[in-house]
C-alpha cells in the first residue's frame, strides 16, 4: 500500500473531448484531477464548424460551442486545467512524474489523451480551405455535401473504407491514388472498384485545392501516365493518407502497428497506470462520442486503480 502522497491524483495529458471527459470523470469521483493542454481545451473539435451528430444535440453546435460545456462541466466538478506543454512523463515504484513547460508534478495515474495528426498533404488551398470542404473525416463531414461532387484522396483501408461510406451520399465521387493500385486490403480495395458510385482513377495526384474564400469549387489534378494537369469542378475534397500518433511521451507503452497505444477494454495501457484515450490508442472508430466514452472509462478505471494502491479497494 503506497503511503505517498502526489501533487495530484490524475494527471491527464490532452484537453481534446477524450481529455475533457475523463476530466469530467475524475473530478466527480472527487480526486485531485489535473489536465494540461498547451492549446485551449477542446481540442481537433474546435475547428468542427457544424457538428451534428453528437448525441443529445438535434440542432447542430459548433465544436467550440460543445468543447466549451465540456471545459465548464469539468472545471465545475472540480477538475484543474493547466496551460502548459508536457515535455516528459516518467515512472518511479507507484508515482510518476509529468514534467511540463510550468513546473513538474507527481501522480497515481496518467490518462494520456494527445490525440493523433492527420497527415497533410501539405499543398496550396489545404489550410486555407480545411473545415470549408476540406476534410479529414467523412463520417463527420460527408452528410454535409449529400449528392454533391467529392473527392477522396488516398489509397489505404481508411481511405477505400471512408470512400464506400461517401458513395452512399452522392453519385458524384472520384478517388484518386498516386499509386497504379490501391495498398488497402484486396476484398477492401474490390469492394470500391465495383462500386459504381466511385470513379477511381490511378496514377492521379492532388496538386491545389481551389475555391471562392468560403468554400471549395475545383482542385487542379494531376495526370501521371498523360503527363498533365488538368482543373476540375468539386465541392468537398476528402483526405485520408494517414495519421501521425501523438506517442512520444510514452516510449515505454505497447503499440500496434501503426503506432496507436494498445489498451484494454479499461483503457490502461502495459504500463500499470498508465490509460490512453481517443484517437491515440488503438480505436476501431475515431469519432467524439467514442473519444467521450473513452474518457469516462479511463477515469473510472483510474479510480479502482489508485484505490488499489492506497488501500481502498472495495471487498
């Protein structure tokens, strides 16, 4: 049974919705919880400029609006939110150590919440025109642009999986890949070469992304087998090559393939204490209210955990 006493009960690392949740979870088990984020809370959310699909929402809420109700519910149970870069996160015997930009503190148990990048494609029109038809995410953004002209980029599982689901909102969608052949899963690939919903053209690269300063209008592809470019009407451009997972505070965590944290079901990872929520750890499906439910498990779990420790278990 540890008998130290950490500046705090909870640490967790990512003010996104995930963050936020288990924040929310943790300051209403009564624990000293404290959450750091080197942005404003809310997290890839906040540039969500119609989010209609959270549950108990009907109408639609910006994702400033929603992050915000979760920053004053979780602040309102008592929850600390710190300003601040994390710089490193290690384990001695029970405690570990955050180290951030604003000092360092001692805790129970880290709830790692640093979410994942969406790897760009880093050409004219992408910033400009992300969260106006620019988009990372169709189960989040598709609905928006139903029966309207799209374009999917990319050539992975994510891409041809995200393709079939846009092929069910419009007639109009063309997916394009570098490549002379998709490197997604055969039976996955198949699937969206005999959809006749998707125009696939190989060999095809996105080179600018055009619009009018409020939304997309066209993109300038091009051509490698014709050796030219070519301008062409759309109205959303759907990018999905990949994803960087926000990792390397815990090199010591199990992961997959693709860099995510492998978790339980209890969201811990194979460092005892140690919890990864949202699109960090290996999630089947990124989407809010996963990232939520992730977070409220993460501390509830967390919870048993520093009972365990301190000798309050229930028996």
């Amino acid at each position: 049974m540890s008998t130290i006493k950490p500046d705090r009960d909870i640490i967790i690392v990512g003010g996104g919705v995930a963050g936020l949740t288990a924040a929310q979870y943790g300051g209403r088990a009564n624990l000293k919880t404290l959450l750091i984020e080197e942005m404003a809370p809310g997290g890839q959310a906040l540039v969500i400029d119609d989010l209609e699909n959270y549950p108990g929402f009907p109408e639609k809420i910006t994702g400033f609006e929603l992050t915000q109700k979760f920053t004053n519910q979780a602040t309102n149970f008592g929850a600390e939110i710190l300003a601040a870069t994390v710089n490193s996160i290690s384990k001695n015997g029970d405690l570990f150590t955050v180290v951030t930009s604003k000092g360092s503190y001692t805790t129970f148990a880290v709830i790692l919440a640093t979410g994942a990048m969406h790897r760009k494609l880093d050409i004219p029109g992408e910033k400009e025109y992300s969260g106006k038809g620019v988009s990372y995410c169709a189960t989040c953004d598709g609905p928006f642009f139903r029966n309207k002209k799209m374009l999917v980029v990319g050539g992975g599982d994510a891409a041809c999986d995200e393709a079939l689901f846009l092929a069910k909102l419009t007639d109009k969608l063309v997916m394009i890949h570098r490549k002379h052949r998709f490197r997604a899963q055969k039976s996955l690939a198949d699937r969206v070469l005999s959809n006749p919903m998707i125009d696939v053209r190989f060999n095809h690269e996105l080179k600018v992304i055009e619009g009018n300063g409020s939304r997309v209008t066209s993109v300038v592809l091009y051509d490698q087998e014709a050796d030219k470019e070519y301008t062409e009407d759309f109205d959303a451009v759907f990018v999905f090559i990949g994803s960087i997972p926000q990792t390397k505070l815990v090199p010591d965590a199990q992961k997959d393939d693709a860099g995510y944290v492998i978790t339980d079901q209890e969201m811990l990872s194979s460092v005892p204490g140690l919890y990864a929520i949202g699109d960090v750890r290996n999630t089947p499906f990124r989407q809010l209210v996963v990232a939520s439910s992730d977070g409220a498990i993460a501390s509830h779990s967390a919870s048993q955990y520093i009972d365990s420790l301190t000798g309050q278990s229930y028996v």
